[in-house]
C-alpha cells in the first residue's frame, strides 16, 4: 500500500509543481502586460504633456508679441504726444516774448527796453536749448 501513496504523492507534486509553474507564467504576463500598460501609459501621458507644454509656449509667446506690439504703439504716441507738448510750449513762449519785445521797442526808456530786449534774448536762447534738448530726448 506505500506503493500508490507514492504514486498519489508523486501525483500530487506534478500537480503542484505544474500549478507553481503556471501560476508563475500567469504573473510573469501579467507582470510583462503591467509594465505594457505603465509605458503606454507614460508615453500617452508625455506626449500629452509635451503638447500642453508647446501649446504653452505658443500662447505666451503670442501674448508676448501683443504686448510688444502695444508697448511700441505706446512708446510712439508718448512720443508724439510729448513732441506736441515741446510745439505747444515753444509757441506759447515764444508768443509771449515777441509780445515783451513789442513792449520794449513801444517804451520811451531807452535804458528799460535794452533790458527787455536782453531779457527777451536770454529767454530765446533757453527757450530753444530745453526744446531742443526734449525734442532729441523724445526721439
């Protein structure tokens, strides 16, 4: 009677050892499918950040260039609008010294419209270095 326990325990071991050997075939494909699935799914999610990423950049960097649009746009009107400041000032000051020029030659005193006159000189000279000066700032 040993002899069939023998052959029951040898039964036994094959069967163990084939459902050990499948078992480990069975978690070596599921093992091999997990890291399938892992790099597929670190390649999707790659390439879906890399395409985030470029659609980023692309939209900072048209936001970039409107905004260096507009600052070259403000940058000119500031100019212009400083140019037309510099004109304006020029004018109202230069109105106003060949009105005090007028005054000196209309004076009988010789001496007070020689004075204006020299005054109205100096201011001339001032008047055309800050024009100039702001108008060479402004370009």
């Amino acid at each position: 009677m040993t002899a069939p326990s023998k052959t029951a325990n040898a039964k036994v071991a094959d069967a163990t050892a084939k459902a050990t050997e499948t078992a480990s075939k069975v978690a070596a494909d599921a093992t091999a499918a997990a890291q399938q699935s892992a790099e597929k799914l670190t390649a999707g999610a790659a390439a879906v950040a890399d395409k985030a990423a470029a659609d980023f950049t692309k939209v900072v960097d048209e936001a970039t260039e409107r905004f260096q649009e507009f600052n070259a746009k403000f940058v000119e009107a500031a100019k212009q609008g400083g140019n037309l400041g510099v004109d304006t000032y020029e004018k109202a000051v230069t109105s106003l010294l060949d009105l005090q020029e007028k005054a000196a030659e209309a004076t009988p005193i010789e001496w007070l419209a020689d004075f204006t006159k020299a005054q109205v000189s100096f201011a001339r000279e001032l008047t055309t270095t800050v024009t100039s000066t702001a108008r060479d700032l402004l370009k």
